[in-house]
C-alpha cells in the first residue's frame, strides 16, 4: 500500500534533548543570570568598599600632612629648621609603610630639580621619587609610587609657599603602603566571594527545585502521553496546569474523534459489505440452479466480485485503525474465543486445538478487531489444513509479539510458501474459501509493523509466525 | 425435519426456502427478528438458519433469548460482514456453525444436515436401522442397496424417525417436526404417512406404542 507504512515505530515521545531539555533551557538561563548577577554585585560591592578605604586613607594622609606643615619651622632662608615631630609613631620605624618627605621646588610652577630636603625616619635611606608635574598652592595631588622595600606606595602631596619667602616653595608629601588598602580589601573580597557564593548556591539550588515542581505537570503529561502511545491508556489522564489543560484536552478530543471515526468507517465497511454481498448471494445462488453458460458466467463474477468486496473491505478497515494510539488488546482472550469458533465449527472432525503456551499478560498493541482478523484467518487456514493437532504458542521478545501456530497437515513445499500469500491464491481450489485470508493476514502485520511468515511445523504441517508489536 | 430461515432479503429468503423444501425440510420463514424470536421459542425446530444483520432485533440478540430461553435447537448463522469478532460473537452467543455470505447453497445444506446429525447424536452422514440406509446428503432412503420411492413427507417423517431411533415420538411432535407453521396441519394424516411408511419397510421397524406415539426399533 504505498503511502502508508507502518508508523507505530516512529510515533514515540520525543526524547529529551531531540529540541533541548525545556529544564535544561530554563535551568542554563536562570543559573546564568545568578551568576551574573552575582558577579556584578560583588564586583560593585569590591569596588565601593576599595573606594572607600582609599579615601579614608587619603583623609589620613591629608591629616598627617596638616600636622606636617603645622609642624614645620622655617629658618630665614626658607629651609625647613628642623625635623617635624609627628605623633604617629610609624613614622619612626624604618620601612614602616608610613612616610613623609619635605622637598624643594627651585623654580615657582615649574619643576627644574628638586632635592628632598627633609624625610621621615621611616624612609630609613630612600627617597621618594614624585612624578613631575605642576601644583597650583594648596592643591592636593594623588600620586601612585614606588617607595622603599619595593612597596607600592599611594602618596598625597601639596605645595606649601611660606609666607616669609613666598618664592621659595616646599613640597609636602605623605605616603602610605597600599598595603593599608589592600590588606582590608582582600579581607571584604574573602568574605564577599564566600557569601555570594553561599548565595549562589543557594539560589541555584532554588532554581533547580523551582523548576522541578514548575514542569512536574510536563513530566506527568509525558508519562501520560506514553501510556496512550503504548496502549496502556486510550487517553490522557489526570488534570494538569490551567496552561496545559487546554491542550490535554483539545488532544483527548482527537483521540476521542479519531476512535470515533475509525469506528464510524468500520461500521460503513460492514454496511457495505452487508449491502453487496446479500444481492450477490441472491446472484450465486440463483446462477447455481442453472447450467447454461450465462449461469456460469455469474458464478464466476460474483466469487470475483466477493473476492474483492471482501479483500478492499479488509484493507479499509485495516488501514483506518493500524497506527491509532492508545490501543492495546490483550492475546489471550481473543486467542481462547478463537478456538472456542473452530472447536464448534470443526467439531466433526474431532480437531485437537491447543493453546500450549501463552502468558496471559501478553499484550497486542493495536485493536482487537484486527488482531481477531490476523488470528482467526491463520487458525481458520491451520484448522483447515491439520489432520488431528492444532497448536499455539505466543511469546513476547522485547518490543515484539510473536503467535507461532503449528498444525499436523501436508505442510507446504517451500517454493509455494510465498506464493499463498497472494490475492485469491488457494493452495486448495476445492476447499471452501476466498483466498484472501493469508494476503489479509500479511497487509494487516505489516500495517502494524510486524510480519508474517510460513515454516515448517513440528508437527509436521505448517507453522505460522505471526509476528506483532506486543502492547 | 422442519427448519426455520430468518433472513430479510426476500429474494434469499425465497431462494433458501425453494432449496430446503427440495431437500427434504419443512421450512418456517421470519423476516425480523422479533418475529424469528417468537418462533423459535414457541415451535419446536430441528435446525435454524439465522441471519445476524436483521431488523427490528439483531440475529446475536435473538440467539442469546432463546439460549437462554433453553431452546437447544442447532443454528447456523450467516454473517455477511465476514468478521471474526461478528462471528466470535455468534458461537458465544450459542451458534453452532456460520456461514459468510456469499455462500454455496450446497455448503449450507452439508452444514444444515452436519448440524441436524450431530445435534441427535449421530457421527455419520447415512443413518442406519437395520437394512435399512438414509443418505442424509441425497435425501433418499435405501433398503439393501434398493432405494425407495418416498414421497417428501414420507421421507421427513422416516428421517425424523431415523434421527431419533428408540425414542417414542409422539404424532403431535411428529407434525410438529414435518410440517411448517402455515400449512394446514392434521395429525391423523401422519398415520396415513406412516401406515404408506410400513407397507414401503421391512415389516416391524416402526411401533406403535399405544397412546404414546411410534418408535423405530433397529435390530442390531
């Protein structure tokens, strides 16, 4: 039949990961914008804090340099007279990381030379280096510098012109080792990276709960949905999420129509074939009264015509059902109704049916109808065929059904095996029958993905593998 | 033997009607199935041929009442959607063969007669008494390789009798058995029947049990 081919393998849920886990989407975007976040927070946080000790330490110096210029004593020519006494004691320590120095400017607003005319005890034998620029009076300048022992130091400076020799103008620096910054900004950036971080693990962990409550209802609906698929449930469910509802429900509606319509065609198929095939009786029957060649000619058309009716109605109402969700039908029941019709009906014979293995938990996944049609042929063919025995076995193989139905007949030679399964062929003229069961048997296995084969029996006879996709 | 036909095509109706008669039945024709319901509770058939699609009342329906009903009477059903459910659904019903249509004249009348034969109990198609042979496929009966010439009511009430020998049959079942439900009905021409019956057998095959009715008693 082309156009249609077996769909059941290919109607699966989509694994996850086929367009991107919604959790995982979800998962990545909130976690990046914690962390984000996070990191911008505790860089602001980092750098306001910097900020602030800095200036803290620059209002330090800018005391000490107060003190410095309170403290300074000029003799007459505008030389600093002796050494300034400043109360912090770090000024005494060599290398301390505290340091002031008292320079010479030779040239008013420009910088010609300069020569460090007093330091700090703590600048032991360094000198500070200060970049060169201009200073307006009373201008605070900021400078970074390398000081004594390597230390970077952060250093202030200012012009101070004496009132009695106004020319001759001093430079006034106070250094600190940044150190003093950096020691408590390391501190704040250790605990900062250890609380946000806390935080962070914190907020990710509500993330990933968040989002597993959130798309619990999708998970349910996936394991809902594959239930249908499996045939396990003809629809979904349970009640879901106001978001999801809707489309639940619009779905179980179209289950709902699609069993109804198939249902529908099904009857119609029966319809028809009740419709045409009593008038064809009428005809046959009427046609066998007589010998002439007209009668003949009825005889003939109208088992054609049977044949046809019969092999297109099969097929129509195969095809509508094959594939449709949510149907599964368990083997025994129909197997054991089968061989409760071929006992009464072949009772004469005194035929041994036996069902010799068939767990009762096997399962169809597809509609009983067509299972009954598939069954029934191959029994009704094995029952035709044996002469004493006929048996059944069925057995489930991963994903698959198979019905293994073994009968004492003939059997049949291998070269005509295949040949059985065509339209209105007949291994037997004379027995009674359209021919068409084998061929219904195989359009209907392989509508539903499975197979049907001839083998040779056990028993001697034939044996049919029907193969299915197990529910 | 009397056989009922439930069918609704008139034609097949006719046709089943015209080949029973011929081969030897009295036939009873319902046309729905309330009517077929009725019938079959209250007349005593040897076999019946039911349609399953039928109006007014379903042929599975019918079945089932008269199962349950008690009536034991062998039925053949025919089926013309051809499904295995429909006709699962007739032998849980209480059917005992089917038939889908379209069907072979010839093989419903095999079937009718397996039917009819297994339901007395008899595993053969020629039934025997003595020297005495009934073909139950050609509806003729024979007495050491001579058939007789038995007009057909004669042969329904020697058929009957060889369906159920030993057994003492009454005159009443007797037309109840010959004779369809229209047909004029008259008990004393069963002895006629008989008495022709007697004259054309070997002497002393059927009794009469006074007040009781006739059996057929075979030598062994």
């Amino acid at each position: 039949m082309p156009g249609l081919k077996p769909c059941a393998d290919d109607r699966g849920v989509a694994p996850a990961g086929a367009e991107g886990s919604l959790r995982r989407r979800l998962l990545l975007g909130t976690l990046a914008w914690i962390l984000a976040s996070l990191l911008v927070a505790g860089w602001g946080l980092g750098r306001l804090f910097q900020q602030h000790v800095e200036r803290q330490l620059d209002a330090e110096l800018g005391t000490h340099l107060n003190q410095l210029a309170a403290a300074l004593a000029l003799d007459a020519d505008g030389r600093p007279q002796r050494e300034p006494a400043l109360s912090d004691p770090r000024f005494v320590r060599p290398y301390s990381g505290l340091y002031w120095q008292i320079d010479r400017i030779e040239t008013p607003g420009e910088l010609a030379a300069q020569r460090a005319l007093l330091r700090s005890r703590s600048l032991w034998d360094a000198v500070l280096s200060v970049p060169a620029d201009a200073l307006a009076d009373g201008e605070l300048h900021v400078h970074r510098v390398e000081g004594p022992d390597g230390q970077a130091l952060r250093m202030i400076e200012r012009v101070l012109r004496p009132a009695e020799r106004p020319e001759q103008a001093l430079r006034l620096i106070l250094a600190a080792n940044e150190a003093l910054v950096d020691a408590p900004v390391a501190r704040l950036h250790g605990v900062l990276v250890l609380a946000l971080g806390v935080l962070a693990a914190g907020l990710a962990g509500a993330a990933v709960v968040q989002l597993r409550l959130g798309l619990a209802p999708l998970a349910r609906l996936r394991d809902a949905l594959a239930a249908v698929h499996q045939g396990r449930r003809s629809a979904i469910e349970g009640r879901f999420p106001s978001e999801i509802q809707p489309l639940v429900d619009e779905f179980n509606a179209v289950l709902a129509r699609n069993a109804e319509v198939v249902e529908r065609a099904r009857t119609q198929a029966g319809n028809l074939a009740h419709a045409l095939k009593t008038p064809l009786s009428v005809l046959a029957n009427a046609a066998a009264g007589d010998e002439g060649a007209l009668a003949k000619l009825v005889a003939e058309q109208v088992g054609l015509a049977r044949t046809q009716v019969d092999y297109h109605l099969a097929r129509a109402r195969a095809a509508a059902a094959a594939g449709l969700p949510g149907q599964r039908t368990p083997l025994r029941p129909v197997l054991e109704g089968l061989l409760r019709l071929m006992d009464k009906v072949h009772a004469e014979r005194g035929l041994q049916l036996r069902i010799v293995d068939c767990a009762p938990a096997l399962a169809f996944r597809g509609e009983v109808q067509d299972l009954q049609e598939m069954l029934g042929n191959l029994l009704d063919n094995a029952c035709k065929w044996a002469a004493t025995t006929v048996e059944l076995r069925c057995q489930q193989d991963g994903e698959h059904l198979y019905v293994l139905i073994d009968d004492d007949g003939p059997g049949l030679p291998e070269a005509a095996r295949e040949a059985v399964f065509a339209r209105g062929a007949r291994a037997d003229e004379h027995a009674p029958g359209s021919g068409l069961g084998l061929a219904i048997v195989r359009e209907l296995a392989e509508l539903y993905g499975g197979s049907i084969a001839l083998e040779a029996s056990p028993l001697r006879g034939v044996r049919a593998a029907l193969r299915l996709p197990a529910g | 033997m009397r056989i009922l036909v439930v069918e609704d095509e008139p034609t097949l109706a006719v046709q089943l009607d015209r080949a029973l008669t011929a081969a030897g039945y009295a036939v009873d024709l319902a046309d729905n199935g309330r009517d077929a319901c009725h019938l079959g509770e209250q007349e005593p058939f040897d076999a019946v041929v039911l349609d399953i699609g039928l109006p007014l009342m379903d042929g599975i329906s019918v079945l089932k009442r008269w199962r349950a009903a008690g009536r034991t009477m062998p039925v053949l059903i025919l089926t013309a959607r051809g499904e295995w459910h429909e006709k699962v659904a007739g032998i849980d019903a209480g059917a005992d063969d089917y038939l889908t249509k379209p069907f072979h004249m010839e093989e419903l009348l095999a079937r009718l007669r397996a039917l009819i034969r297994r339901a007395a109990g008899q595993a053969s198609a020629e039934l025997r008494c003595g020297p005495l042979v009934l073909d139950t496929r050609g509806g003729r009966a024979m007495v050491a390789g001579q058939a007789l010439a038995l007009t057909s009511h004669e042969l329904r009430v020697l058929s009957y009798l060889m369906h159920h020998p030993g057994e003492v049959v009454s005159r009443t079942t007797l037309t109840e058995h010959i004779y369809a439900q229209d047909y004029d009905r008259d008990s004393n021409t069963i002895e006629v029947f008989v008495a022709r019956l007697r004259k054309k057998l070997p002497p002393g095959l059927i009794e009469t049990v006074r007040g009781l009715g006739y059996r057929l008693s075979c030598p062994d």
